[in-house]
C-alpha cells in the first residue's frame, strides 16, 4: 500500500467515534471563534465576499465528502443537487415563499434525486461511476438549458423583496456581514449534522463500504442501502448552498449552479482539504475561493484567468505530495513538531 | 452520411483513451484536453508558419506524442501503484490544469483556421453535398484509427502491449518491460490525439472548451465499444456519429445529452460494450 486518497487520518475518526477529548473541544472552539471573528478583523467587502462564498462552497463539499470522501463514490456531479437548491430557490421565491421554506424543499428534493440516480447507478465502481456523475449532470444541465419555465440559458432571476431582514434573506447590499453570519450559521449546522452522522454506525458501514466493498458485504452491510443513504444525505446538505447561493447572487443560471466547473469546484475543495476530513472542506474552500478571487481580481483586465490552471495544478499535487490534502499535510508537520509521540497513522507506509 | 464522417473522428478521438485503458486499466479523464491542445497546436502552425492543418498532422502528433511522455512521467507513473480513486483524481487535475493552461495561454476565444486548403475539394452526389473538410478528415482519421488498431494486433511491439495489459505479471516473466511499454502506450495516445486535434482544424474551432466536449463522446465511444477495445471504438465513434446527426436532424440541442444518455444505458446495463465480447 502507498498513499491512499482516502486515509481518513485517524484522529479525525477517532474523535467522531470515541466523543471529543479536550483537544478536539478546543480545536473547534478556536475554529468557531476564528469564524466569528473574521468579518470584524477583516472589515472589507472583498473579504467579505470571500468568506460567504467559501463558506457556502464549503457546505457544498461537506456534503460531497459524505458521498466521495466517507463512502468512497467520487462524484463529479456534486453540482446537480447544488443546482436543484438554486433552481427551487429561485422558482420558490419567485412564488413569493419564504427562502427558508425553499431551502428544505430543496433539500429533500435533491435527496430524492440522490436516490434516483444512485439506484441504477450503486453498482458502478471508480471511474465508471465518476464518468456516469458527469453524464447525468451534463444530461440535466442540457434539459433546464432548454426548458422555457426555467428561463433557459439565461436563467432565473430572484425579486427583490420589499424589506430586508432575516425572514427574507436580503440585505443592505453595502453591507455584507449578516450574510457572511446566514453562510455561517449554514456551515455550522451542516458542519455538526454531518459530523453526528458520521458518529454512529452509518459512518462506519459507509467507510468499510470504501476501503472494501466486497469485505463490507461479506460482514453483513448492505452495500447498496449504504449508498443510497449516503448519496441522500449528501444531496440533501449541498441543496442547501445552492439555495443560499441563489439568494446571494440573485441570479440562477446554467452553467453557475450546474455547470461541470461547479462540480469539480466541489470536489476539489474536499480533496484539497482532505478527502474524508471534517477539517477538510472548510481549509480547502478557504485556500481555494481566496486564490480564485485574488487571481480573478489582479486578471480581471486581461481576459485571461488562472484560477482553473491553479485548480488544477492543486489536485495534481495533492495526488502526488499530499494525499491526505491540507489536513494530511498539517498532521505530518504536527508528527514532525511534537514528535512520534502520538499514535502512528494507518495505511500510510512506504511501498 | 455526414453522421459517419463525424464518427471516424470520434473513433480516433477514442483511441488513445482506450489503448490506455486496456494496457494499464487508468481512465485518462484529461485525454479531451490532449485533443484540444492538438486543435491548438494545428491551429498556432497555421497562424504562426501558415501551415494547412493537413500538413501540421505529424507536427501535432510529434507534440501530443511528447506532451503522453511528460504526462506518464510526471504524473501517471507516480500515482499507478495507489488505488483506482487516486489515479482518477489526478486524471481528472489533469484536465482542469490543461484547460486552465489553454484559457490562460489562448484566451477564451474561439480558433479558427480561414479557408483550409481542404475546402476546394467538393464532392456532390446528386443532391447530396460532402465537403471537402470533413471527407479529409475522416479519411485520415480512419486510416489512423486503423493504423493504430494494425499495429496493436500484427506487430511484436504491439502484442506486448496486449500481454502487460492482460497479465503484468505474467508479461514481466517474459522479460516486458511494463514501464516502458506503459510510456509507449500514452505517445501512441497523444499522438493518435495530435493526428485527430489537426485534422479536426479543417473545419472545427479551438477553444479551450472543445476538450470537454470531445472527451465526453470519447467516454462514451469507449464504454459502447468495450473499454479496452479498439476494435470496438472504431465500431462504436462510427455509430455514435450516426446516432448524433439523427438526433442532430430532429433536436439539434440535445446531440450531447442523447450521446450521454447512451453512456448511462450501456454501463448499467451491458457493461462490456455493445460491440466487445469481454
């Protein structure tokens, strides 16, 4: 065994299965704290923006990482139900619904959809799988492209509402805070959501299901419910993002909510991070939306832009050096720093 | 007609994908953006040297043949021995760094080679109408994919190939060595991209999303001939081409998404191919 993309390293699952030792306790505080810090230490609407759309992108990859990273079904279609939240949002709001009502149907809709699509495909393994994610996604981007009520290639686009506040989700544009702490709270409740599930059983029936499929069924578990659960579960947390995404921009179309680019947005988040870590999405969005946006600001007068090449260049690393992504990287700096004092890391000797 | 001239280019686009697939099991998810680099290369020889693309295929294959070294070197070779979820990531970083190359590079405007010299042939069949462009190019693409499929069959070097992909092990005892073949099998690859990126500049536009484009159909010219197969992409880019300008006849914006469609049917259902026997 070399380096795996998958390692789960092991004090993250520790703490999700044996509860929190103070450690973890006051790594989340610290993280918490440095979140709710944020926009008043960096009072500027560039930061601002950066840390909305890293937060929301991150919510995304948590949800991704449930299917991908624990469950070991990397999809490359994570857009779809990123995508179905907008879509509902924005038709929903349209109607005059409440967006918070919108976000919940979005939710269970994309849920549903999750299970659609992974009846018939569960029984693809690797890149056949990967390769049919593409396919339903770009399939789906190409109807609503064409469909006249989902207002085509140009989109929806979402009222403004008669008076701001938290009910309707619309803001002082000036000021972008109470969206920033909306994309927070979101995070954290996905954050926690996804950490509980992962606690029980179903996180370790989804990564025996990863690290051996055919071993996982020998020992009684259900393969196939395994994923649908999981693939539930995970539509239904990026549904979400993609409803508050459509709040925050206001325009729903295509390629921004469905698009292939979103997909391995998402997924490359988590993979930055760290495939199958609760840390992971939340380092990996930040590193990435900050790059993306710097680059797209310092180009923006060229026509040129960098932020696909840097995306690229970053999963061909992190392939290559680090394939436990930045949360890996962090745990051999941390073995480094304080020794081998601490427990030794599974599956990651040398050939 | 024109359905069966577009699908010989989609059997060489497939090719390499395939070749590479069965010799070392890898999906190269980045094998779109090799044929779109080679529309690039095409295109640059044209505007920079004037060349016609027809005389800029070795030039484009010579460069996608070097860019399959690089490529299997630096990356492939160091991720072959980790699990399968590994090497589809860094295929997959592969696409989006080459795409990112192109649009930072080549901008994204779209690239067009004015009046190829392949637009004075023309052929009509009594109302039937056949360019000169697009005739070239599936005959070369043709005689490529055939040329490929030959040498994998008939020749030693090819028969090598198919015993590392069958057996590694086993074609190790032979005393094959799998490294090298391995870093054969991705020049064929990128060369059979180059040959299909510069005939393509008869009559197509480069831009940096003609990689996706085209390396969607390559997956599902793959998975309908049987992965692995070479045979059965060239069978199955013909069919996928016929099926695109009948679909193309009756709803022109729902070609890619009948083309996928046919993907997900073929691998949920008859997973070795519609034309593979494995």
């Amino acid at each position: 065994m070399t380096a795996t993309l998958t390692p789960a390293p092991e004090s993250v699952t520790q703490a999700v299965r044996s509860g929190p030792p103070w450690r973890t306790v006051a790594g989340l505080a610290l993280t918490l704290i440095l979140l709710i810090a944020y926009p008043f230490a960096l009072p500027t609407v560039f930061a601002a923006n950066i840390g909305i759309l890293a937060l929301t992108f991150a919510t995304a990859a948590v949800g991704w990482n449930l299917l991908g990273g624990y469950t070991g079904q990397v999809s490359f279609g994570q857009a779809l139900f990123f995508g179905i939240g907008a879509y509902t949002t924005a038709l929903g709001v349209r109607a005059g619904w409440s967006p918070w009502l919108t976000f919940v149907v979005g939710s269970v809709l994309a849920a549903g959809v999750a299970v659609l699509v992974m009846w018939p495909t569960s029984r693809l393994r690797n890149h056949y799988f990967s390769i049919a994610t593409i396919a339903v996604t770009q399939i789906v981007m190409i109807l609503v492209t064409n469909i006249e009520w989902l207002g085509r290639a140009s989109g929806l686009e979402l009222p403004i509402p008669d008076h701001n506040g938290l009910a309707t989700l619309s803001f002082n544009p000036r000021d972008k805070t109470p969206y920033y702490f909306v994309a927070l709270g979101m995070f954290v409740v996905a954050w926690v959501a996804g950490a509980w599930l992962l606690r029980g059983r179903l996180g370790v029936y989804a990564m025996a299901v990863r690290d051996d499929q055919e071993a996982a069924a020998a020992i009684g578990v259900s393969v196939r419910q395994v994923k649908l659960v999981m693939a539930a579960l995970s539509g239904s947390i990026a549904a979400v993002p993609g409803g508050f995404f459509a709040m925050y921009v206001s325009l729903v179309d295509p390629p921004s909510v469905l698009g292939l680019n979103l997909s391995i947005q998402i997924a490359l988040i988590a993979v930055l991070g760290g495939v199958g870590t609760l840390a992971g999405p939340l380092l990996g969005a930040w590193t990435l939306i900050f790059l993306q946006e710097y680059t797209r600001s310092e180009l923006s007068s060229t026509g040129r832009s960098l932020d696909l090449l840097i995306y690229g260049a970053l999963i061909v690393l992190v392939t290559l050096v680090e394939p436990g992504g930045i949360v890996g990287l962090a745990q051999r700096i941390g073995r480094r720093l304080f020794g081998a004092a601490r427990r030794p890391r599974p599956g990651k000797g040398k050939p | 007609m024109n359905g069966v001239l577009l699908g010989a280019v989609f059997a060489l686009a497939a090719v390499g994908l395939t070749l590479i697939f069965g010799v070392m099991d890898v999906v190269n998810f980045a094998h779109g953006e090799f044929l779109m680099l080679g529309m690039y290369t095409a295109f640059f020889a044209w505007s920079l040297f004037g060349l016609d693309p027809m005389l800029s295929v070795p030039i484009s294959a010579l460069a996608m043949a070097l860019l399959g070294w690089i490529v299997y070197r630096g990356v492939i070779a160091r991720v072959l021995t980790g699990p399968p979820l590994n090497q589809v990531i860094a295929t997959f970083g592969l696409l989006v760094l080459l795409r990112g190359l192109a649009q930072l590079l080549f901008t994204a405007d779209t690239r067009k080679v004015l009046h190829p010299w392949a637009e004075n042939i023309r052929f009509e069949i009594g109302s039937v109408v056949i360019g000169g462009p697009q005739l070239l190019t599936a005959i070369g693409a043709l005689g490529c994919t055939l040329l490929v499929g030959w040498f994998i069959d008939r020749t030693e070097i090819g028969t090598a190939l198919r015993a590392v992909g069958e057996d590694r092990a086993a074609a190790a005892l032979q005393g094959l060595d799998a490294e090298k073949l391995f870093r054969l099998a991705w020049m064929i690859a990128g060369a059979t991209t180059g040959v299909a990126g510069a005939l393509l500049m008869n009559s197509y536009v480069a831009s940096p999303e003609a990689g996706i484009a085209f390396g969607l159909i390559s997956f599902v010219v793959v998975a309908l001939g049987g992965f692995g197969s070479i045979g059965g992409a060239a069978v199955a880019g013909i069919g996928l081409g016929v099926v695109q300008g009948v679909v193309g006849a009756y709803a022109a914006n729902y070609t890619l998404a009948a083309a996928l469609a046919l993907y997900l049917v073929v691998v949920l259902v008859r997973p070795q191919g519609l034309v593979g026997n494995r």
